[in-house]
C-alpha cells in the first residue's frame, strides 16, 4: 500500500494520489494563481473579469484569473454570461456591485496578495 508524501496517510489501493491532498493542492494552486493578478488590479493595471447573466444584471460574478471556468464564489461559468471588466475602485465603490460571495472571497484574496507582496518587499 502506498502511503501519502504530504499527509503520511495510506492511500486506497485503488488510487495513484491521496484525494485530500490533491483536493487540497488544487485549492493552494488556483489560490496562488490569484496572488500577482490580484496586486496588478489593486493598482489599477489589471481589471477583474465579471460574468453576468445578461448586460443588465446588476450583480456580477467575478471569474477566478487563469481558470476559463470558475468564479470566486465557486460558480462554474456558463457560455451564456456576459463578461465584461471592473475595476478595483469600482467593486470597492458599493455594497451592490457584484455577488456577495464573491466579494468576500475576492477581498480576502486581496488581502492575502497585499500580505505576500509585502512579506516579498521585506524579504
Ligand atoms: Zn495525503
Ligand atoms: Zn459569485
């Protein structure tokens, strides 16, 4: 039976890679992945990609950078939502400007990409 590198947990002799881990891992990836666009938005390089149903929805989900597919709440984007682009100041300028699970996520993932930068500043 193999046992798991990361978690030292044996894995099931059906699978090549523990399950938990790889779930894990995913999540660390597209998390990482989110780090050095989300510092170009906050200074105002980059703008965040929206996906509305329709031009006039008036409250926006916004898609994970370097996924085709995902959002920040954990919708999985349709071919039929419109994408469009908002900027930094523009989410921050109201309570009602995009999905509110996708805010939260969104403003946490800032944060965590404004700590990196400066721990890399400092380092
Ligand atoms: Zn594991
Ligand atoms: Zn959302």
């Amino acid at each position: 039976m193999l046992i798991c590198k990361h978690c030292g947990q044996p894995v099931p002799d059906n699978r090549l890679a523990c399950e938990p881990c790889l779930v894990l891992r995913g999540e660390q990836d597209r998390h990482d992945a989110q780090m050095e666009p989300l510092r170009r938005v906050h200074a105002g390089a980059l703008r965040l990609i929206t996906l509305a149903t329709s031009k006039t929805a008036n409250k926006p989900h916004i898609q994970l950078f370097r996924s085709d597919n995902e959002t920040y709440c954990g919708m999985r984007v349709n071919s039929r939502y419109v994408r469009d682009r908002m900027s930094w100041f523009e989410v921050q300028s109201g309570p009602e400007t995009c999905c509110k699970e996708c805010r939260r996520m969104l403003e946490a993932a800032m944060r965590a990409a404004l700590v990196e930068k400066r721990k890399a500043v400092t380092a």
